[in-house]
C-alpha cells in the first residue's frame, strides 16, 4: 500500500481516542441541549436547530454501547455531512486535526472495545496510542436514516 496523507478529526469517548475522516465532518459545534423525539431508536439523543434546519444528534456512546460519562462543559457535536444527509455526534472531547500516514492504519479485528467492526475503517497506531478510526457513514444503517 502506498503511503498516502489523510486528515483526520481525533477526538475522545470514555478516554478512547477515535478519529473521524475530516472529509466527513462538517463543522464542530458546543454541545447544546437536544430536543427529545419520541419513538426515536435509543442512541439518538434528539435534534437541534442547524443553520435552520432539523438535525438528529446520535450519542455515540449509546450506540456502541458504553458507559455514558454525562455531558460537560468539554463535550461536543460534531456535524457529519454524507451524501443527503447529515447528523451530530456527541463526543466528550474533541482534541486535534492530525495528519496521518497510511502506513500507520491497520485493519481491525472483528470487534473492538466492544464496537463492531462494520462503523471502524481502521485502527491508527501513532504515538503510542492507538486510535479508532470510525466509519461514520456506518454509524446509521440505512433504515435508520428513514426513521429519524
């Protein structure tokens, strides 16, 4: 595989570090309190008002999950744009935007800390540290996109 640059966003999740493409984010905002909808799968935390528009906001804790810390003055969302559609993620913290090599990317197990390997492209190993870097496209299957 050649070596190849990509950016990523890194950020924190119960002190996990994942990462995100930055091609798949679109802005990072505050935290702010979510509108409950009701019947609504139990990882979506609600929506917010987004540049006039309704945007569903997915804890991503819950989704995979793990224990929820409860949100602080550190926690943010981050807006991801796919295709038609965009959605917030809640994060506890967000770190950097880091420059990565692909020689530093690795294909993951089946199932890491406990999350499916369906929403991880790969795992990133630098610093010491290693970071999961998640798919968030997969983050909604494509009939949860209709329900929310």
């Amino acid at each position: 595989m050649e070596d190849n640059e990509l950016k990523i966003l890194v950020f924190s999740i119960n002190d996990e570090y994942y990462a995100a493409d930055i091609m798949e984010v679109e802005r990072i905002l505050g935290y702010e309190e979510t509108t409950k909808l009701p019947d609504s799968p139990e990882f979506v935390d609600g929506v917010i008002n987004y540049e006039g528009k309704i945007l569903p906001v997915i804890s991503l804790s819950k989704r995979f999950n793990l224990p929820e810390r409860g949100i602080n003055s550190e926690s943010k969302i981050i807006v991801s744009k796919q295709r038609e559609s965009k959605f917030g993620v809640i994060v506890d913290v967000v770190s950097e935007v880091k420059d990565i090599n692909t020689k530093d990317m690795e294909e993951p197990p089946e199932v890491v800390g406990g999350i499916s390997k369906r929403y991880i492209k790969d795992l990133i190993k630098i610093d010491g540290k290693i970071i999961i870097f998640l798919k968030l496209a997969s983050i909604l299957t494509e009939e949860e996109k209709i329900l929310i």
